[in-house]
C-alpha cells in the first residue's frame, strides 16, 4: 500500500516538474517559434468547427430546456440571463476544453508516446536538445494562447444558439434577447471564461504532454498513454472547475449575484 | 577517451550492470558484445546520460559528466554520433529536416552550406537525392543509413551505433558495416558498436568487449578473441559458428 501511495506521489511531483520546466522554457531562446504556430493551427483553427457545432447545440439545448421550465412561471423572458451566464460562466470553457482534450490531449499523448517507443525523444536528447522545451513548451504555449480564444468564441456561438431557440420557440424578440444578455453580463463574467480558459489549457496540454513522455510498455503503452491524458483532463478541468469558481466568486465578490 | 568507472545500473530493482569498468580509446572501433538485455544499450544511454547510473562515474575527453549541469551536458552530447537501434529518425521530418535539425539547432551556419553537408552525407551513405523524403517512405536499411548521415552531421569525435545490424538482410547487414567502417577511416571517428551480430563484430570492430553478469568480463583485440578461454563468450561465440567463417 505505502509502495503504491509512493508511486503515485513520484508522478505527482514527476508531473509538476514538467509543468515548470515547460513554463521555464518559455522564457529562453530558442524559442522555436514556427513550432508554436503550427501546434496554433492545430489547436486552434483545425478545433474551430467541432467547437462551433457543440457550442451552438449547447446554447440552443440549454434555452429549449430552461425555456419550458421558465413557461412555467412565467419567466421565460430570462432565457437570455440564463443562457449568457451558464454559458460564460461554466459551459462555454468546460465544454470547449472537452472537446480540445479529446483533440489535442488525445493527439499529443499519442504523437509523444510514438516518440518515447521509437526513440525519437532520446535521439532528440543525445542531440543537445531539451525535448521539453522543444516539444511540451511550444504546446503549451499555444494552447494558452489558441483555447482561451475558442472559449470566447464558443460563449458567443452557443449564445447565438439560444438566442436562436428563443426566437423560434419561444416567440423572444432578439433585441430583448439581446438586451437582457447586455444587463446580465459584466466585464467579470467574461474574466471568469478567459481565467478558465487559460487554467484548462495548461491541464489539457501539459497532462497530454506528460502521459505521452511516460508512456511504458512499448505501443500498447501509447494507447494506454492516450486513454489516460483523457481521462486526467476531463477528471481534472470538472473537479478544477469548481475550486476555480468558488475562488474567483470570492475574489470578484459582485459576480455571486449574477452581476 | 570515454571512461566508465564501477558502473552500477538496475531496473526495477534488477541489477543489468554491476560495478562495471570501460575504457573507449581514441581512434578504435570498440565492439561491445553480449547476449539480448545484458545492458549493451544501456551503456550507450548511460555514456549520453540519457539515463542516469546508481553509483559510478563516466568521463568524456576527461570530464566527469555525472555532476555535469543539463546545459554542459547538452555540449558534451553535442561530442557524440549516436545511431539508434530503429534509427529514430523524426517521422514528421523530411530526411532534409532530419539532417539539417542539429546544425540549425546549434549553429549559425547558413542554410547552402548545411545543404551541401546534407549533400555529401547522403552521397557517403548512398541516399542520393532522398532529402524530400519522409522516414516512412524508406526501408529500415535506408532509414538506418539516413540516422548515420545524421549522426555524423556534426562532425562528432565518437559515434555509438546501437545494434547496426539488427532486423537487416545479409546483404543489407553488410553495406552498413562496410559504412561503419568507412566512417572510421574517412571521419577519423572513434565508434562503439553494441551487438550481438558476430559476424558484423568481427567486421568492423578493432577492439572487442564482452558484457556478461553486468560486467565486463572480455576486453582485448580479435586475436585474443579466438585464444580466449572466458567460458560465456566461448559458448557466445560457438553458437554462431564464427571460426568456421574467419
């Protein structure tokens, strides 16, 4: 028992030890900046679509949902509050980055995990490279640049859903719609997405970069590699997600009553 | 001269070496014999540092590179060739970008003259015109000649091959160690060669080591080969008939 809570305190300190050699790397040349734009491209502009679907299916599900039970009591003209805030404040980063874990997390897992078993990570080593820098810094940095980015714009197009459903269902004037939303959201709710946004993607990209660099067992190993970054991902953005909101409701105290 | 004083490496709490002693002189071809797992490639790792010894001290040019700090270990690795048992060329490079990604990452040369290097090398391993290639557009024999190209792009003083051979045909078994040959006498490398291929030992290697037990328990030329009255690399050597062929 002692053997096993050992082992796992060694991938615990294992793990945050790449996390701060991967953000050390991103202040010293070089800086391999081509890298980082390719790694942009891929999060970010080959993520778009998939985003976009779920986002706006998202936001039209949630105004169908709330908009029948708000009939009820006659609050139906709150489904543009209700929307904007479930979708700034928690929808739009925790689903954006469950998509992007299953992309992103799931690919560099697998592609480092390759590296590992074919040795073309020691190759990279025995070449005076620093693997970490060149293959998890360059990750994270854009992730932290490209998913805060996708967060925004899956706010704003599962609003646009909503907004959508409220129109031809519920009969809700889009200006209204519009205008309840521009009452409810305050400069700190979008804070809140972007704060988020920025959190889950050091967990995606560094939790992927790390069950890809400690991949055991050859091949297999890469799957069992690829299933565990998203598992840890997803375990870690839900459970994170709630530390995360409770602190930043009690640093921007305003936020807690809905603006 | 690389040095490896009382060695002692284990994996999972098995011992593969045990308080092993090496030395890897300037100008031989040092062939490091022994059966599979016997911690052959392990050496090669632990001279480069890609893994880390229990106890023991390992000195490149004269530098105990051990307590060496990442950074100067990066330019001690910069010293050393290494051509990995699968090549490990880069899948998502070309053979272009493989070749050329160590000059770029570490100098300022610009980019006709790596060019031209890339060039020569392909030419010496018998690549020609494979630089748009990707590694898996090429067989195993093409991507280990490619990974050569690659180790000695830098003009290192010493080159590892771990395993040339294994995989290969007869026939393409031989034109690698014909380049490993060649590469010691045009580059003026000092090479070690880890293998169990007798044939490709006695081929190419000037000075010939035999791990067993964790240790170096044979260490001398090809003359005191065929005298040896070591019993394991007796039994080694029986089993690939080697007297038979030279």
């Amino acid at each position: 028992m002692l053997e096993i809570i050992r082992k796992q305190l060694v991938k615990v300190y294992d793990y945050f030890t790449l996390v701060a050699k991967a953000f050390k790397g991103l202040f010293y040349p070089p800086f391999y900046m081509s890298d980082v734009l390719l790694h942009m491209e891929y999060i970010g502009v080959q993520s778009l679509p998939i985003v976009l679907l779920t986002s706006v299916f998202v936001g039209m599900i949630l105004a169908y949902q709330s908009g029948f039970a708000m009939a009820v009591f006659g609050a139906k003209m709150y489904i543009g509050t209700l929307v904007s805030l479930s979708l700034v404040r928690e929808l739009g980063p925790v689903l954006a980055a469950v998509v992007v874990t299953g992309r992103i997390g799931a690919g560099s897992a697998a592609e480092l995990g390759s590296m590992v078993v074919t040795e073309q990570i020691s190759a990279m080593r025995s070449m005076g490279t620093d693997p970490i820098k060149k293959l998890v810094s360059t990750r994270l940095l854009a992730g932290i640049i490209m998913i805060p980015m996708l967060v925004l714009i899956a706010d704003l197009m599962g609003i646009l859903g909503g907004g959508f459903v409220a129109y031809y269902t519920f009969g809700l004037a889009p200006t209204f719609y519009k205008k309840t939303i521009i009452q409810t959201l305050v400069v700190g709710d979008i804070l809140m997405s972007f704060i988020k946004a920025v959190f889950f993607a050091i967990l995606i990209m560094t939790l992927g970069c790390y069950a890809g660099l400690h991949v055991e067992g050859g091949t297999t190993g890469v799957g069992r590699a690829t299933t565990r970054a998203v598992v840890l991902s997803i375990v870690s953005i839900l459970i994170s997600d709630y530390f995360v909101t409770v602190i930043l409701l009690k640093m921007l105290p305003g936020l807690a009553y809905g603006g | 001269m690389i040095e490896l004083r009382g060695i002692s490496k284990s994996f999972d709490g098995v011992p593969v070496l045990d308080d092993l002693d090496l030395k890897i002189h300037d100008g031989d071809t040092l062939v490091i014999m022994g059966k599979s797992g016997c911690g052959k490639s392990v050496t090669l790792k632990l001279i480069l540092r890609l893994i880390l010894p229990e106890f023991g001290e390992i000195f490149v040019d004269g530098v105990e590179t051990m307590s060496l700090p990442e950074r100067q270990m990066m330019d001690v690795r910069k010293k050393i060739g290494m051509l990995f048992q699968g090549g490990a060329l880069f899948d998502s490079m070309t053979v272009w970008q493989n070749l050329a990604y160590q000059m770029l990452e570490h100098t300022d040369v610009s980019v006709p003259v790596i060019d031209q290097k890339i060039t020569e090398l392909l030419h010496f391993v018998g690549m020609d015109g494979s630089q748009e290639k990707y590694p898996n557009e090429l067989s195993g024999g093409m991507q280990k000649r490619v990974a050569l190209a690659r180790a000695l792009i830098m003009t290192p003083d010493y080159v590892f091959f771990d395993e040339p051979t294994t995989g290969l045909d007869p026939v393409t078994a031989g034109k690698i160690n014909r380049l490993i040959i060649r590469t010691r006498e045009e580059f003026g490398v000092t090479s070690v060669v880890v293998t169990h291929d007798i044939v490709s030992a006695l081929t190419v290697g000037t000075r010939f080591a035999f791990l067993d037990s964790g240790k170096i328990s044979f260490y001398g030329l090809k003359q005191n080969l065929r005298e040896t009255d070591n019993p394991a690399l007796r039994e080694f050597l029986k089993d690939a008939s080697w007297q038979e062929r030279y």
